[in-house]
C-alpha cells in the first residue's frame, strides 16, 4: 500500500475510472502554467527541494578551524484538499448509469489548481516562491482597448524580446475578460489568428488571472518541479459517503525573468 491507500476506498475499478478521467479534464483546462513552464519531474513525494547551487558561508566560522557553509535548497509544497462522494452515486457508475453527479470532485480539482496557479504567477511566500508577476525586468505593456492597437502591442513586445536576445516561439497568457475580447474581434480575419502568427505559439486561457502575459516559451528559463504529481488519495469513509483528497508536491523557479512581460489591460 502507498501513501495515497487508494485499496481502502469502498470504490469500484469503474468508479476509480471515471473519478480519474473527470479528474483530469478539470485539471488539464485549469493548469496554465504547465503549458509554458519546463516542467522537472515528478520525482516522487520524498522529493522535499530543490539544490540552487549555492550556499551561505556561516557567520560564526572560525577560520583557524574548520570552515563551513550551508548549501541553498528551495523546498516543495505539499498541498491538499477533501472532497466527499455519495457511494450510492458511485456504484450507479457499475448500473451503467450516465450524468454522475461528481461536482465535489470538479470543485475540489478546481480549487488545487487554482492554488498551483497561483502559486506560479503571484508567489508564495510561504513556500520561497517568487511568482511570475512582478519578476519582468521590462516597462508593462499598456493596451486601451483598440483591436488594432493589441496587434501594435504585442509586436511591441516581441521587439523587446529580440532586442534582449530573448528567441521564440511566443505565448500569450490571458484571463477570461482578455480571452473574450480576443475572440469576439471576427471582423475581416480574426484578431486571434493574427496574433497567433505573430507570436509563432499559443494564446492561453487562465480561468484565474485579471492581467495578461507575454512569454518566450523557448525553453529552461521558468521551471516547475513536481514530487508528487497531482493525485487522488483515500481519506476516510462511511456507510453513505467516501472521503478523498486530491494532493501534489511543488515548487516553482524563474531561472531568467528575461522570458516574462506583463501586460495591463486598461478598459
């Protein structure tokens, strides 16, 4: 048995099945960051830092004696949260039941997501995160509204990038006030079309974010390290309802900020 005593859960291989397939279709829409980060990993939940190569000489050495230093580490988050199922609910999936009421599940798939999110472009302190925003070394990108003026925009930005020798391809990453805007612009071609020729790469929905982003997504620059990847463990249960957990270890690197502009969008 692992740490997650999946083998305990009153569940059947069907239901694991569906919670699994559920599971992921939420975190795959909601893990942005994942999408233009180097991801390392995962390692396994043992894995408790990250090595930065360096190391702190101690205060109190006495030079006469054995000198000493303390290496640099960067440690990973444990994060988790419980969510509760019907069992009955569950084993209608065996009856061959349709439309399973999993809203416990999404909700909770989408709260950890958002936590990693989170945690990847605004920081965490707690954890010795620093976050993508603020971290660009570049004047913010300021867009008024002006379809026009967004294409001028961020050809400016990709000049900044060349400029500072930072290559392609590009991706941008957006809330969803940005991502509605960009798609409702169909007049003639598209707006999003034209952008997604001038970037060489993607534009991103974050479900999460009110600000906007302009990447380099050539690679080595932004890393997240996973140990325990995002999973679903066994907590407790009863005659009527199963508790279970999602949980992931992490943490998050800007190796060059040079990749990273922000992007205000002033309505």
């Amino acid at each position: 048995m692992d740490i997650l005593k999946r083998s305990l859960a009153p569940i059947t291989d069907g239901a694991w099945g569906e919670i699994e397939d559920v599971a992921k279709d939420v975190l795959k829409t909601h893990l942005s960051a994942r999408k233009i980060v180097d991801i390392e990993g995962p390692k396994g939940l043992d894995f408790a830092a990250v090595s930065l190569g360096r190391m702190d000489i101690g205060k109190g050495e006495n030079k006469k004696e054995v000198g000493y230093g303390i290496r640099k580490v960067q440690p990973l988050i444990e994060s988790r949260i419980i969510f509760d199922l019907e069992l009955w609910e569950l084993d209608n999936i065996e009856r061959g039941a349709d439309g399973i009421e999993l809203d416990n599940l999404e909700d909770a798939a989408r709260k950890i997501a958002q936590f990693e999110e989170d945690a990847v472009y605004h920081g965490f302190k707690d954890g010795n995160i620093q976050g993508i925003k603020g971290s660009s070394p570049y004047e913010k990108l300021k867009f008024s509204g002006d379809p026009h003026e967004y294409l001028a925009l961020i050809s400016k930005g990709i000049t900044e990038f060349v400029r500072a020798s930072v290559d392609g391809p590009y991706a941008l990453v957006v809330g969803p006030e940005m991502w509605n805007y960009i798609h409702s612009q169909t007049k003639g071609y598209p707006l999003k079309r034209q952008l997604e020729n001038l970037l060489g790469g993607k534009i991103i929905l974050n479900a999460f974010l009110k600000e906007c982003y302009l990447f380099s997504v050539r690679g080595g620059d932004m890393k997240l390290y996973l140990g325990q990847d995002l999973s679903i463990g066994y907590h407790a249960h009863d005659t009527e309802k199963v508790q279970l957990y999602f949980t992931e270890s992490f943490t998050f690197r800007i190796i060059d900020p040079a990749v990273i502009m922000e992007i205000d969008w002033d309505k």
